[in-house]
C-alpha cells in the first residue's frame, strides 16, 4: 500500500487510445487497487478541462485540495481519496 503518487499528464502524445482522459482513467484503476490515498497530478487545461478533471476524481473517491496553476500554464491538483 502507497501513501501518495505523482502522474503527470502533460506530455501524453494524443490519439484515441493515448488520450490524457483514457490514460488517466487507467491509472486511477490501478491506483485505487494499490490503495493509493494520495494523489499529485500535473495536467494541460486543453487536454482535460479542469471540471472535467475533478469530476472524474470525484467519481472514484478522490476529492480535489489543492489546485495550483504552474508556470508553464498547466495545472497541478492534489487529490485524497475519501475513507
């Protein structure tokens, strides 16, 4: 069981089944199996819009904390998963 992981989706190359949101959608899968808690995620606002990106959270347990815009225009949520 891990505490915490970092996913950074920024540099995903896009196509139907590399898509940030299919890509995403598997590693919170695997996270929840791991029994990850937390969850430190680096994202572009074009490729998951930033509703969209807490609605799947919250879908599977994760609620957002905290939410930081980075230098670089991208975005950077952490997100605990609910007991």
């Amino acid at each position: 069981m891990q505490d915490s992981r970092e996913v950074d989706l920024r540099n995903t190359p896009v196509s139907c089944t590399s898509h940030p949101v299919i890509k995403l959608r598997s590693i919170i899968d695997s996270l929840i199996k791991e029994g990850v808690n937390e969850v430190k995620i680096f994202f572009k606002v074009e490729d998951i819009p930033e509703g969209i990106m807490k609605l799947i959270l919250s879908k599977n347990g994760y609620i957002v904390e905290e939410s930081k815009k980075l230098d670089d225009g991208s975005l950077m949520f952490i997100a605990k998963r609910r007991v």
